[in-house]
C-alpha cells in the first residue's frame, strides 16, 4: 500500500491518497481549493497511473470538502460523509464567507457512513469510526491490516480538533479519542487533518490533552 498526502487550500488541509497494488485509490478530503490546486492534483494521480473509486470526508468543514465538486465533475465521484455533519455541508458556503473566502455548493454526498461501517477498493477494507467532537459527524477511517488511523481534525500529533465551532463539544471529543482511537493498538501511524503523522502510542504518552487524565 502507498500513502499519499497532499495539502491544499488557505487552512492547509491535508489530502490523504490511499492506493494500493489494484492501481485504485480511495481519496480522503479532497481540499482542493481551486481549479489550479485540482490540476495538481489530477496530475499527480495521472503521474501515478491511479484510480480514484473512493471519496471520503472524515467530515464536511468547509476545508475538508473543497474538493469534492471538481471529484464530482470530472470522476463522477460522490463524496461519502456521517449523516450528522450535514448541517457543516449544507453551510459550508456561508462558513466560507466567514473566512474571506468562497465556494461553491458541494454536491450531495453519495452515501452516509455509519459507525463500525466498513467498505473497500481494490484489496483494502477500510472501517469507519464515529469520532464526534471536533464536529458531530467526525468519522475516522481505519485500515487494520496497515496499522493506518486517518483521523481528520479529532487527533493532531500533540493536539486535538477544536471544540467551539457549531456542534463541537470538548468533553465528547476527549471520549471520541480514548474510547475509539487510543483503544487502536500503540503501533497505529495516525494520519490527521493538518499537520504532521504520529502513532497511536505517542499520542496515549505524551499528548497534553491525555497525560493527566
């Protein structure tokens, strides 16, 4: 399996690409900001002689779902995200005016994910874990032959999501992680939303969130 991230968009949102030997790709929140930032994007999926047949959103935060009208138009590829985030997606628009910035409606998604839910491309099962908190429909999404977690914005390397946006809430997001993430063997390489990789283990030891609870 190959693990591509990209970073798109003003927040700097991180694309993740997961293929593996079938040359299928499952791409999880496509942040591409721009027709521009598509193009990189295409082209890197052309230079890598992949299929995406997969879009996920770990939720529907503007950042997180920037992309998933130009998936839509040129892949015929609807975004799959929790029934629960769809007030971000519906107000997406308005949350971009708020940051200065714009965007079009997204499309409906395809499908709604569910907790414990799994589904797969080529030779990979990827299961879906409700992580509400930074948003109510947090999901991420774990490939257990891999020892991979991609966490969206519920788990950085030495933070969390934050809380104070609609729908968040400190305490469910801190049970979200104890209860789903860190239950996840030590050896697990977290992937997040932003920021850099960390592993399960480091985050349970060192995470200023965690160390005292």
């Amino acid at each position: 399996m190959e693990i591509y991230k990209l970073a798109f968009n003003p927040i700097d949102v991180n694309t993740w690409i997961v293929a593996d030997s079938s040359g299928e790709c499952a791409v999880i929140d496509c942040g591409c900001y721009d027709m521009d930032e598509f193009r990189e994007f295409t082209d890197f999926l052309h230079e890598k002689n992949l299929k995406p047949v997969l879009l996920l959103n770990t939720h529907c935060h503007l950042d997180h779902i920037f992309g998933d009208i130009f998936m839509k138009g040129k892949y015929g590829l609807g975004a799959m995200c929790h029934r629960d985030d769809m007030f971000n997606r519906n107000q997406s628009v308005n949350h971009a005016l708020m940051f200065g910035l714009r965007m079009e409606t997204p499309p409906d998604p395809s499908g709604f994910i569910d907790d414990n839910m799994t589904f797969s491309f080529g030779t990979t099962e990827i299961k879906a874990l409700h992580v509400p908190g930074h948003a109510p429909g947090s999901l991420a999404f774990y490939i257990e032959k891999e020892n991979v977690v991609f966490t969206g914005d519920a788990l950085f390397a030495g933070s969390i999501g934050r809380t104070d946006l609609p729908g968040g809430n400190y305490e469910t997001i801190i049970n979200s992680i104890k209860s789903r993430l860190f239950t996840l063997p030590p050896e697990t390489i977290v992937f997040p939303g932003h920021g850099e990789s960390t592993d399960v283990g480091t985050e349970m030891s060192s995470n200023p969130y965690f160390i005292h609870i």
